[in-house]
C-alpha cells in the first residue's frame, strides 16, 4: 500500500506557517496514516517553526519578485529555474496524494511544477487582495481556498471555496474577556517582529499622558529591535502599561482586551474574529496594499476601525481608541459584525477537501 503523502508548500512568516501547521494537524486528526511534509526556503522562519512542529521540511531555491531591488529581482531570477527543477525531483521522489500553497517564496515554483506534472494542486490565499503568485497560479491548480470573499474577482478559477483562516486550536475556541477590574483593555501589536510605526506612535500617546490614561490598562508587544527602548519609557507610567518583546500566550490576552492596536495581517484579523475584539487596524504598506484592501472589508461592514500609516499620529490613534472607549453601544455592535467574520474550522474544512 503506498504511502498518503501531503505536501504543503510557502512560508516566510508566521502568517503563512501557522495556516499551514493548521491545515497539517488537521490531515492528521482526519486521517493518521497521511504523510506531511513542508517544502520551503532558507531564508524563511519555515527553517525555525517547521522542525520543531515534528514534520519534515524540505528547502528549495526561490525568492521575492515584487520588490523595488533590481539586484534582488535578478537573482531571483536565476533561483527560480533552480527551484523548479528541484521542486520536479522532489515531487518524483515523495508523489504526494496532493499538494498545497499556502503563500511565501516556495510555494509558487513547487505549486506550478506540480500542476504541470499532473498532481492534485491548491492553493490557498489569505488576503482580500491576493499576491501576485496565488494569482497567476490560481488558473494552474484544481482549487483555490480562500479567507475573504473579495478575493473570488481576483482569482481565475472555477473552484473557489471560502473556508476561512486555519487558526491553532487554542485560538480556535475562541473565549470572552475574563477580567473584570474597570479598566479599559488595550492590546498592541505588530506582528511577532513588532511595528515601529506602531510602537513609537503608541509610546507618544502614553508618554503624552492626559484624560485619555485614565483608568486604562495597556499591553504593548514591541518586538526585539524596539523592546529596549520604548518599555524604559512605561517604567515610571502613572498607569497600568506592561511591555513584551513577544508574548507566547496571545488567547491569554485576547481574552483580556476590549480593543486590538495591530496590523492587518489575515492571521491577526481572523484571531480578533474568533475572540470578538474590535481591532484598529494601521496597515504595513505595501506594492499591491493587501493589508489595507483586509482592514477595508471590515471597515466596509462596520467591523473595525483604519488608520493609514502616513495619517497615524498620537492624536487620531487616542481619537480613535476614546471614540470606542466611550461608547459601549457602538462597540457591542462592532463585537457582532467582527465575529460574523470568523469561518470556524477552516482547517478541517481545507483537511476534508484534500482527503476527498
């Protein structure tokens, strides 16, 4: 009897890794005897995550092509044949039952080679606004998976099915906010390295003190590059404010908050959803805006708030966080809308369409 072997291709970050992990515990619950394997780069948190999730990782030459360094578009250039044709004896040596890409450097060369050769291919896309890769790949493969539906126009394919974000199972079951001391509740992020823009502009607004520090209590993740400098500035706060370089229990303190300060990564977003939270959303720019077109579909159904970068400043972000403070039907109202958008057990729901 041959072996039932998954291959789940893509990383980089964190928002393509864990869906993935996911979508791998899923395969396994579903059936014990399938086979996953991770195919990805060297220069992704893949080569961190992966081996110590216990699946076996597999690295192939690829790199970023929608970047502004012509120097870094050439030698991406010269690694994508290699990928490919590391990808086809990969793919000849594991034949897999199906492979799928979950976004990352690795994931368009392995999921192209794939299709070509006649494998069961998907992919599965994140954002409102799907990357370059996922575009182009989505008229190669048997089926798309998606998180926003804004992403259907996108995608050239005539299988296309909404599942949602496959999220750890801890996030999964969700929760309500377990602590009751009259504070209001805000949580910062920007992402497991942290966001300057983030944190300087929320160290500016507290530091600046005022009515808007009363009776608040402040969890501030900052990363490592900016760890040092911004939590010796809550040191001697004349209110409760706690700083972490990273913080491992992220369910622990999405049950704490009323609001999230963050991003507007899908992962980010999908998790506000599970735990009902209202997020402020300050999208990392980019080529093709995909965090902004994810803030803007919750925006759009009254679900979050937005700030753009380059109008974020210490005055709109306290605006934006007392607007919500101070009205408690207005943020009940955006607690419903935001959960409306979270698509539970996305990652059996992608499990089941792989093992049909």
């Amino acid at each position: 009897m041959s072996t039932k072997r998954v291959i789940i291709a893509g990383g980089g970050t964190g928002g393509h890794i864990y869906p993935g992990i996911a979508i791998a515990r899923a395969l396994q619950k579903m059936d014990p005897t399938v086979e996953v394997h991770f195919v990805g780069t060297s220069q992704g948190l893949e080569k961190k995550i992966v081996p110590r999730e216990g699946f076996p990782l597999h690295l192939i030459e690829s790199g970023k092509l929608n970047v502004p360094s012509l120097s870094r578009k050439i030698k991406t250039l010269f690694k994508i044949p290699v990928g490919l044709w590391q990808s086809v004896r990969l793919l000849w040596q594991l034949k897999p039952l199906y492979v799928i890409g979950v976004g990352g450097y690795a994931s368009g060369p392995f999921v192209l080679a794939a299709s070509i050769i006649g494998f069961n291919t998907a992919v599965w896309e994140p954002n409102a606004m799907p990357g370059m890769a996922n575009r182009l790949l989505s008229r190669f493969v048997d089926k798309c998976f998606v998180v926003f539906n804004e992403a259907r126009q996108f995608l050239k394919s005539d299988n296309i099915i909404q599942t949602g974000m496959p999220v750890r199972e801890e996030i999964e079951k969700g929760g309500h906010r377990t602590d009751s001391d009259g504070l209001f509740h805000v949580l910062a992020f920007g992402g497991s390295q942290g966001a300057r823009a983030i944190n300087y502009c929320l160290r500016d607004a507290l530091n600046g003190g005022g009515e808007w520090t009363k009776d608040i209590s402040v969890v501030h993740q900052l990363g490592s590059l900016d760890f040092a400098e911004v939590s010796a500035k809550y040191k001697n706060a004349p209110f409760k404010v706690e700083a972490h370089e990273f913080i491992f229990d992220m369910p622990k303190y999405y049950q704490w908050a009323d609001i999230i300060i963050c991003r507007g990564g899908a992962s980010s977003l999908a998790e506000a959803a599970a735990f009902g939270i209202i997020p402020i959303v300050i999208p990392l720019p980019a080529a093709d805006d995909h965090q902004q077109k994810n803030a803007e579909s919750l925006v759009a159904r009254n679900a979050g708030r937005m700030i753009l970068q380059k109008d974020l400043t210490p005055e709109r972000l306290i605006s934006e966080v007392q607007s919500l403070r101070h009205d408690k039907a207005l943020r009940d109202q955006m607690v419903q809308n935001i959960k409306s958008f979270y698509i539970p057990q996305a990652a059996t729901t992608i499990a089941k369409e792989i093992l049909q």
